[in-house]
C-alpha cells in the first residue's frame, strides 16, 4: 500500500508545477480513502473477534459463575461459613478453690478466655468435640514458703516440691467414669525448708510448672488437672499466672 501512495512530482517546464499539484492531490485523496477502509475493516474485525471471545466465555463459563453483586444477607452468610471453618480453641485462667480438693478452679468469665470450635468446660473439666490432633498445654504458678519452724515435728521432707498433673478420661479404653490415665505430669523442686530468720527464708518463692504436648484425642474426651491438696492455697490465681487451654491442629 506504501507503494501505491507514492506522490510523483513533475518540475520539468513552467506549467509542470501546476499539474504536478493536481497529481499530487489525487493520489493523496485515493490514499485517504484506502487508508479509511482499511481502518474500517480492521475496527469490523476487532469488534467481531470481541463478539466471539465473549460467546466462547459464556459457553465455557456456567451462568452461575457471572459476576453479581453481593446483598447484605450473602456477607452475613459468608461470615458464618468462615466462624464455622475457625480450629477448635479453649483457654481458661485458674484460681483457687477451697471447695474443691484437688483441682484449681478453671473460670470462664475473664477476659483472656474464650472458646471456639465446640470446645467447651463442663464440671471443671474440657470437653474434646470431635476426634483429632490437639495441643494441650497448661500452667499453675505458687507462691510458696520455705520457712518451718525449729519445733516442727512433722517429719516432711525439707524440700519443697511442686507437682503438677493433666489427666484424659475416654471412652475408648474405659466405661468407668472415674477411671483417667495421666498425659502430663511435672515434678519441680521450688526450695529447701529451713529455720533461719532471714528475708529470704520467711519470705515467698515464686515458681511455674508448665507443660503442653500433641495428643490424637477422641470425641467425648475429658481433660483435667490434678494438684497436690496442699499445694492448692499457694496457687497464684493473677491474671496470666495459672492457665488450662487446647487447640486443634
């Protein structure tokens, strides 16, 4: 097409440049209008490969997959569906509990706990929804004494000893409701008796145990955490201190 829009000019006598000019714009007027077709056409073919891109979508794409717009009630929905999805979760804070003789007592109604997933306490104890891996962990602090009087003839041993123990209940090793088996245990020494006067006899000692492994649990199962009766009153009940949680991996 560049070829056949070339303009030929004559300059060889005193009249050519007029005919020349009238050449001239006829040949560029032929090219206008070939250049215009030809732009024409291509506009035609865009909008025709644009008709049969969309129709092929169309035909591929189900109805159901063209785009929507999403109502309020579609989000409320969606919302639901992702809570639904969370991994089971419990966490709980312990304090102490002179009703009870061998446990701390686990509460609901602080501001660290929550409870997803069907995850639940019942009796004191966590309840296990359905079958799983899960991770147990748990925590008790003390505030214990090391002083005894030089009269005491208790005969107990001079150190003190922290112990700290979670016990499962399940259905699939046994029907009786009290038997449990023990999943976690820890001993810890916290400090030796003695009789001086000082500060740092007399005064309180601060010591954690905690634990936490995986363990594949079955629906139904019961956790609980077991402590020494005499240990109880020198748990620390402040926030963070004492703590009892599982979550599904």
């Amino acid at each position: 097409m560049d070829s056949d829009c070339r303009v030929k000019m004559d300059v060889a006598g005193p009249t050519a440049p007029r005919e020349g000019h009238k050449s001239a714009l006829k040949t560029l007027a032929a090219c206008d209008v070939r250049w215009r077709g030809a732009a024409a056409l291509l506009a035609v073919a865009l909008c025709v490969a644009g008709v049969l891109c969309g129709a092929l979508h169309f035909k591929v794409c189900p109805r159901n997959t063209r785009l929507r717009l999403v109502s309020f009630s579609d989000l409320q929905v969606n919302l639901r569906q992702i809570s639904k999805s969370v991994r089971a979760a419990i966490h709980l804070e312990g304090e102490y509990n002179n009703g009870l003789s061998a446990s701390v007592h686990w509460k609901t109604d602080v501001d660290q706990y929550h409870s997803e997933g069907g995850l639940k306490l019942k009796d004191n104890e966590i309840v296990i929804p359905h079958q799983g891996l899960y991770f147990v962990y748990s925590q008790a602090s003390f505030r214990v004494s090391c002083h005894v009087d030089q009269d005491d003839q208790s005969g107990e041993s001079p150190m003190v000893h922290l112990s700290y123990t979670v016990q499962r209940w399940s259905d699939s090793y046994s029907s009786s409701r009290e038997d449990y088996e023990t999943i976690l245990n820890s001993v810890r020494t916290a400090c030796e008796k003695n009789s001086r006067g000082d500060a740092q006899a007399q005064g309180k000692w601060f010591n954690a145990v905690y634990m936490g492994a995986v363990f594949h649990l079955n629906a139904g199962d019961r956790l609980k955490t077991v402590m020494d009766k005499k240990l109880l009153p020198d748990v620390n009940g402040d926030p963070g201190q004492t703590f009892f949680g599982v979550f599904a991996l």
